[in-house]
C-alpha cells in the first residue's frame, strides 16, 4: 500500500481542484445537483453559491430540509454503507460551483488522508448539530420565528465581519417551503420584519442583525416583550377602546392577555 504524509496533503486544495475521480460542475439557479431516488454514487463539495435539500412525499407535498452554502458537502450519504438512493433533491438557489467527487475516490482519500478524514468528521458534526437545531426550530418556534431563523442563516452566507447581508433572490413561495406555512403568512410577517426595520427589501432582501437579537433570542423579560409586541400591534390598538370601556364600569385589573 502507497504510504501517505498527512503533511503534504492540503484538503482545502484537493476540494478546489479537479483530479482523478473529481470534478468541476457549473450550475444555474433551480438545476438540480441530483434529484430523489436516484442512484447514490457521489459527494459534491459546494465552492459557490446557494443550495437547498428538499423532499417530496408520495402526495406530492415538498418540504425544504436543509440550506447549504459554500464550504458545504452535498449528498454526503453516499459513501454510507452499500451505495442506495438519494432520499432528496438537491437544487441551486442561486449561480453555483461545486467539485464532483466519485464515491470511491471520496472513500480512498478517507482512508488514506487523515487530514481529509479530520476535516469531513469537523464538518459532519456542525451538519449534526444544524440537524438537531432545525428539529428544536419546528417542534417548538412559531412560524414567525422560523422565517427569521432561515433569514438569518441565509444571511450569514455573506463574508465574515459583514454588518448588513443580502441574502440571494427568493421568492415568498420558497420562503414558506422553507418555513412549513402558507406564502400569505410569509408576506405578513416580511412586513411586520420591514415595518420593525428588521428587513430591507427592494429586490433583493438585507437582513439587519436586529432580527438576530429581538426575535430569536429568548430572554426573560425584554426578549419577549419585544417579540409580543411585534406580533399584538392589531391588540395594543384596541386597548384605548378597552380602556375606555373598563373605566366606564369602574375595572381596575387588565383583561387576560393584555400587555401594557
């Protein structure tokens, strides 16, 4: 067996480059990397651009599963096991560049790379952890929540120390597949965002990292009453009439629910 120095290897050279077993594809916006249920036979590492994972049931229903930007492996569960078929699609958000790598080459240089072995294992454990916070996301945030969680993800795609991020042109109808609710709620709350001055939107969206601090970030007090605030303005509106009814019969106590 050929004897590798782990020194000599770079992998961030051997994925930015085409080789034996490898190669560059070029892809425009909504093609597809590979599409669910066919063969698994290859990992893509994404150089540049925007992708998304999407899964379709045997209703026809699709449902986005996962956002990839560059630096990420697409299709990794290919090398798992005995070669089956892909359980989803994966498409181009925007114009992308990605190395094509062969399952058995990417099999080879596991095994004989531990630079790359290190390097894929440092990225199967953020995918891991992504898995488990995008889980947490949909069984306990509201929908608004999840819209700025997927906002805020596709901003930090922007260079490192950016303030403002553009995120890539997407329509509200992805937005909401994205999301797991209907492309009406989406508008709304793009517009409670914009309102708020949260979101800048004129063809393309900048996303500000107020959004990041006020309606994700759960604290005790402030937190949510800036969350709350965000979504009762149709009730804090109401309040100068119940206002006007409860001291026309002498109340004292707020009506349940209310904020001041």
């Amino acid at each position: 067996m050929i004897a590798y120095e782990d020194a000599k290897f770079d992998p961030i050279t051997f994925l930015a480059n085409s080789g034996l077993g490898r190669n560059l594809v070029r892809l425009r916006a909504k093609q597809v990397f590979f599409a669910q249920g066919t063969p698994a036979d290859c990992v893509f590492y994404l150089q540049t651009g925007r992708a998304k994972l999407t899964v379709v049931s045997e209703t026809d229903k699709e449902a986005t599963i996962t956002l990839l930007g560059p630096g990420d492996f697409i299709g990794e569960e290919s090398i798992a096991g005995v070669p089956g078929l892909r359980m989803a699609t994966a498409s181009a958000i925007t114009a992308s560049t990605a190395l094509r790598i062969d399952r058995d080459e990417m099999i080879r240089v596991m095994h004989q790379e531990r630079g790359f072995s290190d390097f894929f294992l440092s990225f199967l454990l953020a995918r891991a952890m992504r898995t488990q916070a995008d889980l947490v996301d949909q069984l306990f945030n509201s929908s608004e929540k999840r819209l700025a969680r997927i906002l805020l993800l596709m901003a930090e795609f922007g260079q490192p120390g950016e303030i403002e991020s553009l995120i890539p042109r997407i329509t509200q109808e992805t937005l909401a597949e994205m999301v797991g609710t209907t492309r009406s709620r989406v508008s709304y709350f793009m517009n409670r965002f914009r309102q708020h001055g949260f979101i800048e939107y004129n063809g393309r969206i900048r996303v500000h990292k107020s959004l990041l601090n006020v309606i994700l970030h759960d604290q005790p007090s402030r937190g949510k009453a800036e969350s709350s605030a965000l979504l009762d303005t149709a009730k804090r509106r109401r309040k100068p009439a119940a206002r006007r009814a409860k001291s026309g019969q002498n109340r004292t106590a707020n009506p349940p629910g209310e904020t001041l």
